[in-house]
C-alpha cells in the first residue's frame, strides 16, 4: 500500500505520496555534468568521522560596475555545497537555508533544479514547495528524502537532503553512508551539491536600493557555516525621451530628432525605439534598438505622419508612451513663409477659445480654423485673414462658440495657413477639453510578433475588460485592462489578423506576423 505524508510547507500543508524517482547511476548519463563556478568559500572543521563543508551563493551577474539589475527582473540564485577534500566521511543529511531579504519579494519565491554528487533533478515550474523520495540504491545503495519550499514563520526558504537506509527507512546507522559523498580526484563532481531558486525584488523598490541574498548550510549535527552575500543594485525607473516637435506641414523628405536620460542614479540607456503611423492609432517599428539620436525620414506626399519614440535602459527598462508625446505633421508640399510662434487653446464654459502668433509673414492670405472630433478627420469651422507681409510678432484668436451641442468629450483643433499663390501649411494639434486626458487610444507595434502595449486614451477603461476576437468574430479570451498602459501578449496565437474590442466599443485591429 502507498504510504501518504503530510508536511508542511511554509504556506500550508501539502499531501504528497512517498513514490520513489529513480536517481540515476554514477557516471551514468542521467545527470548533468555541471563544473562549481570559483569564488570565496568558508570551511570549517569536524572532529572524528563527518563531512566538511565549503559553500557559496551564486546571484545574477547584474550590468557592470553595481551590478544592476531592474525592479521586474526575476532574480536567480544558485547555492553551492560540498563535502572537502579533507572530511572523512559522506554527508547523511544536509539542511540549507536562506533568509528572505528585506528587499526581496517572498510572494515570486520559485524553487529551480537541484542536484549532487553527478546528477542533476528537475523541479516543475513554478513550484514553491516540494517533495520527494529519490531511488538512488543503484549509485549509493540509498533512498534520499527531499523537502524544500518557503517557511513563511521563519521568512526562510530551505532544503532539506535526507539519507534513507532503504531496509529499514530510517536514517544509516553505518557512519560511512550518505547521499553526499567524498570528494574523489578522479571524479570531479563527486562530493558537490547545489540547489537553486529564484524571486523577484519587491514593487515598492527604488533605484540605488541594493538587493543581497544569504544561505546557511548545516551538515549532519556540524556548525552553522554561513555563505557570502550575493549582492546586487536595483534599477526601479525606466528612462525618458522626447521626439523634437514637427511642423504642421513639410516636404516628403524631412528630419527627426530625439534624446533621453535614465531616472538619477540609474544603470543608464541604451537605445532608443522610433515609431510611426499614418492613422494616429496603429504604430509600427520605424527603427528598433538604435543609439543614434536622429534620422532623416521620406514619407509619401499629401500623407499625415505621426510618431513618437521610447527608450529603455541598460537592465531592460523600457519607457511607456506618456501623454503628449506623439508628434504630427502632414507632407503637403514645400512650406510657406510663415514663422509661427504657437498655436494653443482653453475651455471657457460652453466655448473653446483659440489663440496664435506669428513671428514673421511673407506673403500670407489666411487662416482656416479646423475642428475634429477624433484627432484624424479636420474641417473648416471659420478663417480669420492673415497679415499679408510682417516682420514683427501678429497675435490671432478665434472661439468656437456653444461646442456644448456637440456632446463630444474632446475637441482637437488645427490651422491651415494660406498663402496668396494658394500654398497651404498646417499647425500643431491642440486637444481642448474639461478631461485633456481623453485621447485616443494607441497601439504598439502593430503589426506585432507577439506583444502589443495599448495606451488606452479614456482613463475610465481601467478596470474594464476587453475581449480578444479571431477574424471571425469568436472570442478567444477576456482581457483586464488593469493600466492606461499595457502589454498583451498574442504570441500563442496562429498569424493573422485580431480585433481588440475595449468596453467603450471601440475596436483596435492587430496584425500578427512572424
């Protein structure tokens, strides 16, 4: 009859069954030859028969210099054991443990392979606690129990190796039996051990905030032999960048330029993501990945184009689009002799009022105010005559009385300035309204090969769910919109084209490609 155990686990109690894995044989091809990196150890004697133990914590490499690494990072830490060369015996049983740190978070707390002597034992995926009776009669006439998981009492994470006598099911009696041999010259890997795990840093930490981690090894009743720290600095804050305003309008050839800088104290950027539309909502990938700060960019002529740019830094941070940063302009042909100084608007009650300047006129006819109710589609709601010829700074104002009777909850606004021989140039975009926040919703990049960033426009939409549909119409799965930014991931899905259908009815149409 199959025994059942009960043990507790950090978080619970966990039924388990006591069925035996085999452990492979030495030398045989069921482990995985695995050299112990070098680094400091500690070693501590033993007095008559026992195992001895050198021992250290491997954590991540980290960038340069600190060490950095970011705040979304999941952290993986091998601790390393071994019996030395000098102990005169294997080890029965070996307890390992590492406190949670005060930066870490004991919540992502992963348990990863482990292994001794030459082998090597998988643990499923995201486990955080664990049982199991190893076979190993074949490679040391022995059963080994294996316990691991997180003690949320004691705020540890542990491991627990026990040699079982696989007559009596009790720990040896026979002093020179146990799971952790000696070390043997002609077979390096005899006498090491190693566990490995892995957690995230907490949310709440900041850049500059140094992240360590610590173990304790015990073999059989010796000392407490404590391991180094594995430190490492955290990157919390992704960096900034700024796309250079355009023109309203401009030739079909015509320059960008852009810059950025990490959060103070950061690892520091590393490159730079452009992006483009002709619709103001799909983007795609204009230039992925570059360090450079400008480009010189051809577009087709009589064509809106709008972009905007991200950055991330050294540890992956990467920049989300913020408000305000997309920029616009319209290939419509050479550009007139117009300098223009702004071009902004305010709400007043029932009405929106508009105001300019210029700094110089040449040749100048008018100004046609345009109105939109989706930042896209523009028409000509009045004019307002031009200075003709000017050197010195004109102001112009326009209001767009009882906008109320539109019922919109945005208005954008642009100029279309007029010369006398009929050529035409476009202002800036301003948005006008009591919530400026209310913009359109983006999505990027699309086409994708797998994750997609929408930066929903009406902050009401958070909280809400969106449904992910097939060209069909069927719903493949429900979506939380948990931020006005955020990535979905589309990557198990065949290629092909998908909607996006958020709770206030707007539909967003992805392309997913290879």
């Amino acid at each position: 009859m199959k025994k059942l155990l009960f043990i507790f686990i950090g978080f619970g109690f966990v039924l388990v069954s006591n069925a035996q894995s085999n452990c492979p044989p030495n030398g045989n091809g069921g482990g995985s030859q695995r050299q112990k990196p070098k680094g400091p150890g500690n070693s501590k004697g033993v007095t008559a028969i026992g195992p001895k133990d050198p021992n250290e914590i491997i954590g991540p490499d980290g960038e340069p210099g600190k060490s950095y690494v970011s705040v979304k990072d999941r952290m993986a830490y091998t601790i390393m054991y071994e019996n030395d060369k000098t102990a005169s015996a294997p080890a029965k049983f070996v307890r390992i443990t590492a406190p949670v740190q005060p930066k870490q978070d004991a919540a992502t707390f992963q348990l990863g392979n482990f292994g001794f002597n030459n082998q090597t034992f998988a643990v499923p995926p995201s486990t955080a606690s664990y049982y199991q009776r190893l076979d190993c009669k074949d490679s040391l006439g022995l059963l080994v129990d294996i316990t691991a998981g997180y003690d949320q009492v004691n705020n540890v994470a542990f491991w627990e190796f026990q040699s079982i006598d696989p007559l009596t099911l009790l720990p040896p009696s026979n002093p020179l039996k146990g799971f952790l041999l000696q070390q043997d010259s002609s077979q390096q890997l005899k006498g090491h051990g190693f566990v490995t795990f892995s957690m995230k840093p907490l949310q709440t930490d900041i850049t500059l905030d140094t992240i360590g981690a610590r173990a304790a090894i015990v073999f059989d009743f010796n000392d407490t032999i404590p391991t180094n720290i594995a430190s490492n600095t955290i990157d919390a804050f992704a960096p900034t960048s700024h796309l250079n305003a355009l023109p309203g309008s401009t030739g079909n050839t015509f320059p960008l330029h852009w810059g950025g800088t990490d959060d103070h104290g950061g690892v520091g950027l590393k490159y730079y993501t452009l992006y483009t539309s002709t619709d103001g909502i799909n983007f795609n990938i204009l230039s992925a990945k570059t360090t450079v700060t400008d480009t010189s960019f051809t577009g087709a002529a009589n064509t809106n184009y709008y972009f905007f740019v991200l950055a991330t830094d050294s540890v992956g941070n990467s920049e989300q689009l913020r408000a305000g940063e997309v920029r616009f302009t319209f290939t419509g042909g050479a550009s007139v002799p117009v300098t223009w100084l702004y071009f902004k608007g305010s709400n007043q009650g029932k009405n929106n009022s508009l105001e300019w300047a210029t700094a110089s006129e040449q040749n100048s006819k008018e100004f046609s105010i345009q109105r939109s109710i989706n930042g896209l589609d523009f028409s000509s709601i009045g004019s307002v005559p031009a200075a003709g010829y000017s050197n010195s700074e004109r102001k112009y104002n326009y209001t767009d009385f009882n906008i109320d009777r539109l019922n919109k909850p945005v208005l954008y606004y642009r100029l279309k300035q007029f010369d006398l021989d009929g050529k035409f140039k476009y202002s800036n975009i301003v948005a006008i309204n009591d919530a400026a926040s209310k913009l359109n919703t983006i999505i990027y990049p699309n086409p994708t090969q797998g994750i997609i960033t929408i930066t929903v426009g009406d902050p009401a939409l958070v909280g809400t769910m969106a449904e992910l549909l097939d060209i069909n119409g069927r719903m493949l799965e429900l979506i939380k919109i948990g931020a006005t930014s955020q990535t979905i991931n589309v990557s198990k899905y065949v290629n092909g084209t998908y909607f996006i259908r958020l709770n206030s009815k707007e539909v967003l149409k992805v392309l997913k490609v290879r």
